[in-house]
C-alpha cells in the first residue's frame, strides 16, 4: 500500500557540530519525493542559536513562499525582549500556520512567563505552536556545549498555563512521552526520539493516536529510517495514514 507522508519536523540550514551536509530547501524536496513525503513544515537550522532571527526567518519565508506544500516554521527566541516586534509580522502572514519555539538553543527557559505570553499571542492569531524539546540526543553533542532538554513537568506546567493551546511537542523520548502522557492529554508529538520495532504501537500507548504525526527531523536524522517508522509499520493501514498525514493536515486547519 502506497502512503503519502507530510513532515512536520524538517529543516535547512547548517548545524554546527557536526559534519551533517548542509540542507536547501531543493535538496530537501528531492529528498522527500524519494521517500514518499509530499510536503510539510520546514525551519532554518541558522535561526536556532540567534537572538534576533528575523533576518534568517525572513529569508525562510521567502525560500518556501513560492513552493508548494512546503510551510516556513519561523523560530522565536525569547531570550530577546523584543520578542513581539519579532512575532507581529509573521502572524500577518497568512503562510505562517505555526511557529517554533527552541528553549534550550535559544537561551532561554519554558517556566519563563514570556513563553506563557509567547503561546498565548500565538495561539489567539490562530495559529499553531511547535515546541522542539531537543534536536539531537545530548550524549552526542559537542562536549564544549550541552543543550539539556526541557524537563518534562515543565512542558506539562507551559501547557496548562495556555488552555487554548493544542501544541505539537518534538524530541520527547519514548519515556518521556510515557510520563507527559499520564499528565497531560493535550499535545501533539512526532516519532523523532522514539525507536522500536513497532514504534507506533508502543507510542500509542502513552498517547492518543489521533495525536501522533510523522516528522523526519532531516538533516540530523536519517529521512529513510523515520520513514519507515510508518510506511512498515504493522499498525493498520488506516492507523498509518493518519500518523503518515492526516493527523498533521488536521491539525493545521482546527
């Protein structure tokens, strides 16, 4: 059975700390037709460690404007002040559907009462909140910088300090997903830091598969290998199709 994936975890850009190939918006679409992925939400690797990325994220929107299904997911770092003069143009845009916060790369903390205000400003616009709790496993980080991720009881406190806010939580592991699950029954998550044999049949026990959606996390990690985490999965095929796209597709136009 052929199944159609949307990416809800891709980017471009460069990472610093390792010899990953740097990724344009071209390459990565060539990379997606290849492993049967039709579109999706794409942020800049450049934007993550700036204070100030509007320049980055600019450029983002400007790169995706012209392709089709491909959504730009800016990043707001909140460790500058003037986070709302950052914020206001993008939710003029009607490309906008979410935006990106990265806590740990960005410097600052999700018990931050910016980030409560961040995700409410975000979420009355009406539109999405992507949370990236880590990016890459921190025991393979370079050893002059450790980006922890954040703390699971912080995520779940963020969360239920915004009722409206239906976020899609990216980098939990398998456990963690386990114990925000039993807490907190209003997120989304991808299957990025979750590997098994039937990856979505152990997930969708700690979460709702309603909930759970595809993203690749390329470059940093193999498109093939998340891929397939769906497409062989021995889930239904109905289970497949929502976790490969509808899911996602669904949630971006609630």
């Amino acid at each position: 059975m052929s199944i159609e994936l949307y990416d809800t975890n891709a980017w471009i850009g460069n990472w610093l700390f390792t010899p990953t190939a740097p990724q344009n918006l071209s390459s990565l679409r060539r990379r997606w037709k290849k492993h049967g992925i039709v579109g999706g939400m794409v942020s800049d690797l450049d934007a993550l460690w700036m204070v100030e990325p509007s320049t980055i994220n600019a450029r983002l929107v400007e790169v995706c404007r012209p392709a089709k299904n491909v959504i730009p997911v800016p990043i707001l770092n909140l460790l500058d002040p003037a986070w709302p003069e950052q914020l206001a143009p993008w939710l003029a845009m009607s490309e906008i559907k979410a935006v990106r916060l990265a806590p740990g790369y960005g410097g600052w903390k999700l018990n931050n009462r910016r980030a409560v205000d961040a995700a409410h400003a975000i979420t009355q616009a009406g539109r999405k909140v992507v949370l990236s709790v880590r990016l890459l496993d921190e025991r393979h980080e370079h050893p002059a910088l450790k980006v922890k991720p954040v703390p699971v009881e912080m995520v779940r406190r963020w969360i239920e300090k915004v009722p409206d806010m239906l976020p899609l939580v990216q980098g939990l592991t398998r456990w963690e997903l386990e114990e925000l699950g039993k807490v907190c029954d209003r997120f989304l998550t991808d299957l990025s830091f979750a590997e098994w044999a039937d990856t979505i049949g152990v997930v969708s026990k700690v979460v709702d598969p309603k909930r759970i959606v595809f993203g690749s996390l390329s470059p940093l990690h193999s498109m093939a290998a998340h891929a397939n985490k769906v497409v062989a999965s021995p889930a239904s095929p109905a289970r497949r199709r929502a976790v490969a796209a509808t899911n996602a597709q669904k949630w971006l136009t609630s």
